[in-house]
C-alpha cells in the first residue's frame, strides 16, 4: 500500500466516524412526541389563545439546536437521576447558546454553559460548535437557583409552549427533570414578566458571557 493511499484510508475513516457521531447525536430525542399532541391554553395582550405544546416544525429546529450544541436529552434521563435545568436561548439573528445546571451525586450544582459560532449558522445543517465552559456553583448560587425554581414552580407545572403571537423573535427554552416530578418543558418567544423570563434571566446571570446579544445585555442580572 501507497503512502498516498494509507493517508486517504486514514482521512476517509476518520470522516466516517465525525460523521457517526454527528448523526447519532442528530438522532437523539430531545423531546416526547406526544407534546405535538397536547395543546394548552396561552395569553397574548389579554387574549387566549389555545397552541399545541410543540409542533412538527419546533421539534425539529429545537432538536437540531441542542444536538449542535452537544447537548444531552434531558427527556432521556435515568429515571431517578438529579435534578437537572437547562435554559436554551435562540436569538433571532446571533447564534443559540445554552446554560444547564445539573445536580452531582454529592449534591453539589454544576453548570454547564454552551454557545455556537457566531457566523453562517444554520440549524439545518452542522453547527460549528465553539465549546464549553464548566464551573461549580458556590452554595448561595446554588441556594438561589433553588429559589427561583420554587417561585416559579415550573420544575411541577404541566410542560407548555407559547409562541407569543409572532413569527420570529427571541426563543426561550427552559427545560427541567429530576426524581420526583419528571421532565417539564417550558417555551416562550419573547417571554414577558413570567416564571420562564425568570429563569431564563436567573440562568444567564450564572452564566460568563460578556458579549452578549445588544437585546440581552440590559436584561442580563447580576448573581451575587
């Protein structure tokens, strides 16, 4: 065998196996399907509105999203396994970035902060994602994410998804699972002075990022 041809071996093989790892995470199911099937009741301006939870189409581009992300399935937990929470953000036009914070065996929190590269993104296609950043939470971190959580109470709510009335806009993901009341989903565009926006503002204020998009900065909290 050629030098030539042993290197294209090598190069073909190690295709092959970015490309298995890139469809398997593409097949990974990020949420249950009966969410296209429950329908919920929303309010825009003092209007309701009845919405399926997800559709067809946000399955699809969610799930895209956080497989670019390398995200796991917080649907596909072990049962009994910590409590995890993941806010997703997806501005309109700068690229998703997630902030999860899950829950060790010995109690501590560690969250977990993702973001995508800034140019040509395009969730139907393969993001290029730009890693990771990892850290422990101190204890009032950690204690005042457990506030949040319980204000809101959307760790036990019933999973909902509202999309605000527009077409396009800034989506707001927050998922949640843990022993005692399983996986909640809970999604908003541009979501307004509700337990979602809370979260979402609580989670980004652990969150490092310093450039963020010009429609979050001001909204961004500081954690003490």
């Amino acid at each position: 065998m050629t030098r030539g041809v042993a290197v294209l071996l090598t190069l073909l093989v190690l295709a092959a196996a970015l490309f298995t790892g890139w469809y398997s995470n593409r097949r990974v199911l990020y949420f249950p399907p009966e969410f296209q099937k429950q329908v919920n009741d929303c309010e825009l301006h003092g209007f309701r509105t009845r919405e399926p939870v997800q559709d067809d189409f946000q399955a699809a581009w969610f799930s895209g999203v956080l497989a670019d992300l390398e995200e796991p399935s917080l649907f596909q937990r072990r049962e009994g396994s910590p409590r995890s929470v993941r806010l997703t953000l997806i501005p309109s036009f700068h690229p998703p970035f997630s902030v999860r914070v899950d829950t060790r065996d010995d109690g501590r929190l560690v969250m977990t902060e993702k973001r995508l590269a800034p140019s040509d993104y395009d969730w139907k296609k393969e993001g290029r994602f730009s890693g990771e950043r990892v850290r422990l939470l101190s204890g009032s971190e950690a204690q005042a994410l457990d506030s949040v959580l319980a204000e809101t109470g959307l760790a036990r709510a019933r999973s909902t998804g509202c999309s605000d009335g527009v077409v396009d806009g800034m989506s707001w993901i927050v998922e949640t699972s843990d022993p005692e009341h399983g996986y909640r989903y809970h999604y908003r565009q541009w979501a307004q002075d509700e337990p979602v926006r809370d979260i979402g503002l609580h989670m980004l204020g652990l969150a490092g990022w310093d450039d963020l998009p010009p429609e979050l900065r001001p909204l961004k909290p500081s954690i003490p």
